[in-house]
C-alpha cells in the first residue's frame, strides 16, 4: 500500500494534465518491467537508444516489456 500512496504523492505535483499522463505511462512500464522480470533501467535505456537509432515501427512489438526480454533471450 505504501508505493501507492507515495506515488499519488508524487504525481499530485506532475505539473498539468499531459504531465501525469506521461507520468501514468513512465509508471505503467516500469510496473510491467516488474511483472516481467525485467529491469526497468536496461529496459528504459536500450529501448530509448534503439528509437533514437531509428528503430523499425514494423518491429515495435521488441520494444514492449515481454517483447524486450525474449527478444534479449534469444
């Protein structure tokens, strides 16, 4: 319960309406980074490299959480 309620805390302070809703998404993929196994700092970092490298849109189903870790497995 405590990790809600300080993350209610901190989003209180987002700024404007499309700063918490890109504080929702930052939120929902490091969430699914911890459902999957995956660490959110090598996830955050190697998906942003491989967008600003021109990553493929017909290939962005690697770039999800799950997609990261089997594509990483392989």
């Amino acid at each position: 319960m405590r990790p809600i309620a300080l993350n209610r805390k901190n989003v209180l302070f987002a700024g404007s309406d499309e700063g918490a809703h890109h504080w929702a998404v930052l939120a929902t993929l490091v969430e699914n980074c911890k459902l999957h196994d995956v660490n959110p700092t090598a996830y955050l970092t190697d998906v942003l490299t491989r967008l600003v490298n021109g990553h493929l849109q017909s290939r962005l189903g690697e770039l999800t959480p799950w997609g990261w870790k089997a594509f990483r497995q392989t």
